[in-house]
C-alpha cells in the first residue's frame, strides 16, 4: 500500500464524505438497538446531522467510541 493509500485511510473525513455515507446505506437496513434504520438517518439528517457528524469527527480525533455502539441485534430467518 502506497504511503498516499495509507494516509487516506487514517485521515480525518469531511463532511460531505459522512452524509453521503450515511445517504448510501440501505434504507431498509437492519436497525441497530437505537430501532433506527437508515431510512431515518436519510429521512432526519437536517435535523440530526450535525450530530452525527460531530459524532464522527469525535471518533476520528480520539480514535475511540462509546461501548453501545458496538451492540448490534441479529436476526435468524429461517
């Protein structure tokens, strides 16, 4: 991996970059133990996302994250 590869990978992300993948996940998508899923995020995002965005920031500034985000459901079909 080239040293440019390397440094995009640990940069800090912009903006924009948050919303359009917060935008590019599945509406439908499982929801989290929050019960949202990402039709909400879309749906909501003037009113959540800079929020969301501090979060992010926050996590690549410290490189650490609260313990629930972690917590995910898991759903067997049969």
């Amino acid at each position: 991996m080239s040293p440019e590869s390397s440094r995009s990978l640990i940069g800090l992300v912009s903006k924009e970059e948050i919303k359009e993948a917060v935008i590019a996940i599945k509406a439908s998508s499982a929801p989290g133990p929050d019960g949202f899923t990402g039709f909400f995020f879309q749906k909501y995002w003037s009113i959540i996302g800079e929020q969301v965005v501090r979060e992010v920031l926050d996590f690549f500034g410290t490189w650490s994250f609260p313990p629930e985000w972690n917590f995910t459901y898991l759903f067997l079909a049969t």
